[in-house]
C-alpha cells in the first residue's frame, strides 16, 4: 500500500536492504533500515507524531497551542512539519552551533528557534527549555527524553516491521540519542523475540557524533532503562566518519554522520558472529541521510579524517 491520506499518514514502513559488499560473508549478514526515507527525511518523524498525537489524545495539546521542544535539529525538524500540518506553533531551543542546514530547514517549516550556549551543548538547551516552560504554563513540552510515546513509536512501529521483513533477524543496531529507538525495539524484541540481540552506537567518552550521546557522561535519559540494551559499543568520531563513507563507497548509501557510528557497531556485532562460528543477521537502524551534515567537511575525500580535523570541526 503506497497510498496515504496525507504526509503525516506516510510515516513509517521504511525499507530493509541488504548490504551485501560490508557483510563478511558465509552466514553473516548485515540490513540497513533506510529511516532518510520518511517524509523529512528521518527517523525522527516516527516520533514527533507518536508524541504529538499521544498529547491530542490525553487532552494536553489542544487547537492553536505553542509546542516548545529541547532539539538537535533532527526531532526538530519532524516536529515543524507535524506540526504545520495540524496548526500549531513550534519553538526549538537548541544550540547556537547546529548546522546551518538544521535552522534553515526547521525555519523553512515555520518553527521559531531559541539558540542556546554552543559550550553547554544539548544538556544546556534541555535546562533552558525547562526553564521557559516552567514560565509559560499555556506551552507544551512534549519532551522527548522522558515521552513513552517516543519509544513507543518504534514499538509499534520500527519494531514489528523489522520482524515482519526479516523474521530471521538475530541483532538490531541503533544510535544512542534519547534512546526511544533502543527502548522501543528492545521492548518489542523482547516481548516477540527475546533471542534478538539489542545493540547501542555511543560515541566514545568524549567525543561527539551528532544525534547521539554517551549516557556516561551526566545525562541519563529518563526513558532509558538498561535492561533493554544487550551491548553498548562506544565508537570513535573518527571511526564514524570512516564508516560513513565505506557505506557510501560500497554500498551507495549516503548516510548521516550516526550512521557511520552504528555500522561500525554493527561490524563489530559480525566480526563476533564470525569469529563464534555463528550465523547472524544485523539490522542497522540508519536515522538519516548525509545532506545536512555536508557543510561539516565529512564527506570531502580531499579531507582526512584525522584529528586535526575532528578538533576544528563544531560536531554539536
Ligand atoms: N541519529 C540521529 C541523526 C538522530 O537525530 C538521533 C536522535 N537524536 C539518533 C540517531 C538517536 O535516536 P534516539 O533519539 O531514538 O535514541
């Protein structure tokens, strides 16, 4: 079924494909979820109108209302279009770094934006957004760390069709952010196939690859429970990158910058089949396409992905 009633109604049912070239062979497998084809282009739409329509149903979001949202850009963006199409007002506080690319699209949608210290990254957008709803009581904060209805979108959603189009599936991989993908696919898996290994993409201590987040260093997602997560596999930005652009070379998949952390996790997960002797099937979750990443260099063969480089780039 291709045909939908509107945008909103077009989320989701994104497809599986394999990646043969990266897959070392035998009876190990690698998939990736193109999640770049929702209506924004990604992942991040699945949530937005979960939680979005969560708060129409409990009453809380009514006719004309102002949403105010603490967002990198990606959940942002999902949010101005949910919100265009059923008239409301949005206002994203996020850091002054983010991309050009981000404030442009999320402007072009209409939503207003609140810039936040670049030093204080996306925990300081999250306090002042708290801050602001706190003073404008008629505001809604759907507040994607701490909705259910973030990972509820992939329990309903990413999950089931996971299963559905790959009924062998042994790992999911997905990026570590607000840890609704990780939450929702966990509880699905583990209430239909606890056999599945759930794998989480951070970025090592320190360093940072946009969308996601290390949960070591201060800030726990409320909706993050670790009984979900089998493996969390810390990834280098410069492993990201690298990866980032194997899957483009080999596989002509032009991923965003997450990506490129989750598919090393997920090289990983094989390498560990294949050393056991085991047959395996891993499903990398992909957020997002490469496009709004390009003004950060990542894609430029000419630039080597080295530290130098990792140092002046603004990966926030
Ligand atoms: N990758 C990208 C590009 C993202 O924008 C996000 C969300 N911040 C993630 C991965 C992580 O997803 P989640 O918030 O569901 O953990």
């Amino acid at each position: 079924m291709t045909r939908y009633a509107d945008l909103a109604d077009s989320v989701g049912n994104t497809p599986l494909v394999g990646l043969p070239s990266l897959s070392p062979g035998g009876d190990v497998r690698l998939w990736a979820k193109l999640e770049d084809r929702n209506p924004t282009g990604s992942i991040k739409d699945r949530a937005a109108l979960q939680m979005i329509r969560a708060a129409e149903a409990e009453g809380t979001l009514r006719p004309a209302c102002t949403i105010l949202e603490p967002t990198s850009g990606n959940t942002g963006i999902s949010l101005a279009m949910a919100a265009k199409l059923a008239g409301y007002h949005l206002i994203c506080v996020m850091p002054e770094n983010t991309s050009p690319e981000r404030r442009q699209l999320l402007r072009m949608w209409g939503a207003e934006i609140v810039s936040s210290p670049a030093a204080g990254g996306s925990n300081q957008a999250v306090a002042i957004a708290k801050q602001l709803a706190a003073e404008h009581p008629d505001w809604v904060m759907l507040y994607q760390y701490g909705n259910p209805a973030n990972a509820e979108a992939h329990y309903l959603g990413t999950g089931p069709e996971i299963l559905a189009d790959l009924p062998e599936v042994t790992h999911v991989v997905a990026g570590l952010g607000t840890t609704g993908t990780l939450m929702g696919i966990g509880r699905f898996f583990a209430e239909n196939k606890p056999s599945v290994k759930i794998v989480a993409a951070e970025p090592r201590y320190g360093e940072l690859v946009y969308g996601l987040r290390n949960i070591d260093e201060g800030f726990v997602p409320e909706l993050y429970d670790a009984a979900y997560v089998t493996t969390r596999f810390s990834v280098g930005a410069r492993d990201a990158i690298r990866r980032v652009r194997e899957l483009l070379e080999r596989e002509g998949i032009f991923a965003g910058l997450s990506t490129g952390a989750i598919v090393h996790a997920a090289l990983g997960m094989a390498a560990r089949a294949v050393k056991a002797g085991e047959a395996a099937d891993i499903v990398v979750i992909v957020p997002d396409a490469g496009w709004k990443y390009l003004s950060t260099g990542a894609y430029n063969e000419d630039i080597d992905a080295t530290e130098d480089f990792l140092d002046t780039q603004v990966w926030a």
